[in-house]
C-alpha cells in the first residue's frame, strides 16, 4: 500500500509557502505534511494517480529534503 495526499503533499506546501509569503520551515514543512489529508492505495492506483496529476508528489519520508530541493530548481 502506498499513501497519496490528497491534494497532493506538493502543492499543499506551495500554497502554504504562497500563503505564508516566504519560505516555509522544516517544522512547518513538517506540520503540515502530519495534517494533511492522506489515502493509503494500492501501487497501482498510486502510480495512476500520479500519471492523471502530471508529477510525481515529493515523498512524505523525504519532504523536507524534497521540498528543499524542489524549491532550488525554481
């Protein structure tokens, strides 16, 4: 079983960080990520979300790493 956000964790950090109005920080980064709505699905259906979404959602283990990373490229 995979776990999915629903929206996607991603996209909930870029509204909140737009919301916020400068760069989260980890513990909020953090924070949000244990809040957020969350399915637990099959492989299947978690890859199919991710085709039908048009990107890969960073990794709810890794995020702050990801969103870090993510937020380099620009």
């Amino acid at each position: 079983m995979t776990i999915v956000f629903i929206p996607s964790l991603i996209a909930l950090l870029l509204s909140k960080a737009d919301e916020k109005g400068s760069p989260l920080t980890e513990l909020e980064v953090l924070d949000i990520r244990d809040n957020a709505t969350a399915i637990s699905v099959d492989a299947e259906a978690a890859l199919s979300m991710s085709e039908s979404r048009g990107y890969r959602d960073i990794d709810p283990e890794n995020c702050w790493a990801e969103w870090l990373a993510f937020m380099s490229e620009g």
